[in-house]
C-alpha cells in the first residue's frame, strides 16, 4: 500500500513545488512591472514640473494658457494623487506579505495587480506623449479695444473740427466704405481725431467694432516691425521670415473678427496693405481701415474706389486763442501778460499739438520775462510740426 501511494505523494508534491515555483516566478515577473510604473510616475512628476514653471512665466507676463494645457495639467494632479497611483506600492507590499504568508493560494492577486500596474503606466505614457505635443503653453492676449489717449475737452467744440469728425464717424457707419483717409500738416491734430473717432466706436453706446488696433507708421516703416505690432495687439505672434506666410497668417486673424478697425497712424510713403496681410474689403467686409498721413497723393495711392479722404484744416484764430487761454489758464488775461501772451499764442501757428504744449508749460509762469522769453524762442515751437 505504501508503495502504491509513495508515487502519488511524490507527484503531488513535484505538482506543488512546481506550482509555487511558477507563483514566485510570476510575482517577481510582476514586481518588475511595479517598478516600470514607479519610474513613470517619476517621470510624469518632471514632466508636470516643468510644463508648471513654464505655466507660471507665462501667468506672469500676462499670457493666457492654452485650454489643453490647463486640461493636461489638471488630469496628471489627479493621476499623480490618485489614490490607484499613490497607494500601489502599499497594495504591492501587502500581496507579497499575504502571499508568503499562505493567505494567497492562488495567482489572483498577483495578476490583478500587475494588470493594474500595467494599465496605469499606459495612461502616464499617454500623458507623456501628449505633453511633447505642446508647441507651447501660452499665448499673449489680443488687447481689448486700444488705450486710447483722449483728446483735449474742447475739441469737439471747435466749428473747424466738428465737420471732419461727423465725416469720419459716419464714414465709419458706412458700409460703402472701407477705407478712411485723414490728411493735414504736421501738428494739426490728425492723430488725437482719429483716436477720438476711435473711442466712440468701441464704447458701448456705439459699439461699432469688436475690436480697435491703433498703429503707428514711421517715416521709413519697416513691414515685418509693422507686421509685428498689429500682430501683437491682435494676441497673434508672428515668426518666420517669410513675408507672404506671415502675411497670411495675420490676414487670417483678422478675417476672424467680426468687426475691426485698423488705424495707420502717421503714413508717410506708399504701405501695400495686401502684403502686409491687411485684408481687403472683398476679402472681409467686417475691416475697416482708419489712416493719417501729411500728404493726400500718399493716402490716394493707397485707396480703393470705397476710400473716403478728408482733410483737417488749421485751427481758426479765435479758436486758436481760446485753447491756448483754456490750457494756460486765467495768467493770459493778465494785463500785462495778455498781449504777450497773444503773441505767444500767435506764434503756435494754430496748430493744436503746439498750442498744447507751448500753453501747458507757460500755466504756471508768472513772470514777464519767462514770457518773453518763450516769444523769442519761437523757433523751437514751430520745430514742433516738422
């Protein structure tokens, strides 16, 4: 009988031994996985650190984040504290003192918790794969509206200004036009017009625009640092050096607002609006252009048969005075100022820019000579309009 069952036993227990073989095998098969998903959760924390510090310089400058990178962020927090990440190398632990311990008979365990390992290393690989999607984290915003400077309070009251204003601003409201040229000598006020014209556009009670980009244009305009600041205020950054690229990309921004008025403020030789990426009325009926130049021939070169050009004369005599005395204050009527003072007056060449400034720096000067003195240096004022 021992003979017949001596075989028996030593199968059974060859079966057992080898059973418990191929379980050990297989836990330390698994605790391998265990340490591919630690090192991707390290991994995935350098990973979030600095895809965090790029997040806070852009916070800093003032950019937004971009709405998949906010969501990204906010998916690896929760992975990273999840409680199926954190706690399983606890879990782990347990089922191997379990197992040596004769409380886990079978495999069930061990390839619950490698399956689990397994399929949290996957998403933290996912992660990782779309976080070297990000071109970048941030965008610069479009600036809302413009920082409109406003013009002097009196100058809506002036005979000789309210007439190219009211032509500005139905022009403005005029869907036959899409371009509105200003034009006058230097100093005469072109840009506080439009700036004003501007303001009214965008204030609710109007609210022509969605959106108002003011530019100003220098004696040798550069078209890529041109390109850049309309770019700039639109929240669009632009790169590259290819001119029709660059230019095509901008277009597109614009054509996405509704309605916008893109004012070229102080243009003094021919701008092609099309290779600047200026889209034309054709091309969106929704953008409007608002430009100042000294010269109608330039103005005229730019045009299109729906341009409206206006020109915006010199102040008349008595308005001229009245601003100069608003700005000075009541020392111009002085009696022994007051004449002097007309001189002065006289001298700014009815130009509102020089009356301004000539005006605003003598307020407070109560003293003849000091007077005088700016009659004599008279030249320095008219240098004002070169």
């Amino acid at each position: 009988m021992a003979s017949f069952l001596e075989p028996l036993f030593s199968k059974a227990a060859e079966y057992m031994v080898e059973t418990t073989a191929a379980q050990l095998s297989y836990v330390f098969k698994h605790d391998n996985k265990f340490q591919n998903l630690w090192g991707k959760v390290e991994e995935l924390k350098c990973a979030r650190q600095r895809v965090q510090q790029s997040v806070d310089e852009a916070k800093r400058n003032g950019e937004n984040i971009f709405d998949d990178v906010e969501r990204w962020l906010t998916v690896v927090n929760k992975k990273i504290s999840d409680q199926a990440t954190t706690q399983s190398q606890e879990d782990e632990n347990k089922a191997m003192e379990n197992y040596f311990a004769g409380f886990l008979l079978d495999i069930k365990n061990p390839y619950q918790l490698s399956k689990k390992a397994d399929e949290e290393a996957e998403a933290i690989t996912q992660l990782l794969n779309e976080k070297d999607r990000f071109d970048r984290v941030s965008y610069r915003p479009a600036l809302e509206g413009i920082h409109i400077i406003r013009p002097l309070k009196e100058y809506e009251t002036f005979e000789s200004r309210s007439g190219v204003f009211y032509e500005v601003m139905a022009a403005l409201e005029d869907d036959n036009v899409n371009i509105i040229g200003v034009y006058g000598m230097g100093g005469v006020g072109k840009t506080t017009l439009v700036k004003e014209a501007a303001s009214q556009v965008i204030a609710k009670e109007k609210k022509l625009f969605d959106e108002v980009v003011l530019v100003a244009i220098t004696q040798t305009p550069n078209m890529v640092n041109t390109q850049n600041k309309i770019a700039e205020r639109l929240g669009l950054e632009l790169e590259g050096t290819d001119m029709d690229m660059r230019a095509a990309k901008l277009r597109e921004r614009i054509k996405k607002k509704k309605k916008i008025l893109i004012i070229l403020d102080d243009i003094w030789v021919f701008l092609d609006l099309e290779a600047l990426g200026i889209p034309s009325a054709d091309e969106h009926k929704g953008c409007k252009i608002l430009m100042t130049s000294r010269r109608r021939k330039v103005l005229k070169s730019m045009g299109s048969q729906k341009m409206k050009i206006l020109p915006i004369e010199l102040l008349k005599e008595d308005e001229a005075w009245k601003l100069f005395k608003n700005l000075a204050g009541p020392i111009t009527e002085r009696s022994d100022l007051q004449s002097t003072a007309e001189k002065v007056a006289q001298k700014c060449a009815r130009l509102p820019i020089a009356i301004a400034t000539v005006a605003k720096a003598l307020k407070h000067k109560e003293n003849l000579y000091e007077w005088e003195d700016a009659l004599e240096r008279s030249y320095q004022v008219m240098c004002i309009q070169l």
